[in-house]
C-alpha cells in the first residue's frame, strides 16, 4: 500500500481500524477490512504521506481525518525482520514462526474422497 509494489501475502502487515486507530494484524484475524503494508518504516512513511490508508480502508468522512497510526508506528518501528516483535499480549513470536493460514490441519484420504465424490 505504501510503496505500491506486489509481495505474498507473507511478507505484508495486515492492518484494520479499531476505536479510531490503524492497529497491526499480524495473525489477520481481527475482523473488519483491512489493508496489507509492508512491516518497513519506509513503506509505512509512504502511505501516511500519501494518506493511503483512510481510502484503502474506505474510511470516510471525520472518521478519515481522525485515524490514528501510532500503534501502527509502534509496531512497525519497534521490529525488525529477524526479531521477535513487540510484546503486546497478544503474540511475541517471529514473523516465521507464524503460519498465516491458521493452525495446521492433516488431511487425510477420506477428506480428498469426500470432496472427489459428491452426492
């Protein structure tokens, strides 16, 4: 969103509003819409100036004018690639430790034939 360029969903941080504030999703569960940046200080830069993110979250009105990014800021100035990020209480692990889709389910044959063989 900042810097306009492409990358995995992996490499970006979700982020959604909440009591009027841009916070980091970093497990992308907190419902609501959200927008992807990157977790870099210059790419966080870029969208504040460019005032990205109200029209990417499709806020409107005061509601625009009024989001606050310090959390955000917080976040993203406060980690680096390789450390683990802050502690917020919520999750203190590494970004690579973190498994986007959710918990690791094993599939089994009978699910495979399950879907292959519908009623």
């Amino acid at each position: 969103m900042g810097c306009r360029q492409r990358a995995p969903v992996s490499d970006l941080l979700r982020v959604v509003v909440r009591s009027g504030a841009l916070v980091p999703d970093p497990r992308r569960r907190l419902p609501g819409r959200g927008a992807s940046v990157h977790p870099t200080p210059e790419c966080l830069r870029a969208a504040e100036r460019r005032r990205a993110f109200p029209r990417a979250l499709r806020l409107s009105g005061g509601a625009a004018a009024t989001v606050e990014a310090g959390p955000l800021r917080a976040h993203v100035l406060g980690a680096s690639p390789d450390a683990p990020g802050p502690v917020t209480g919520t999750d203190s692990r590494s970004r690579s430790d973190r498994h986007q889709a959710g918990p690791h389910v094993d599939r089994t044959s009978s699910d495979d034939s399950a879907v292959k063989h519908s009623r």
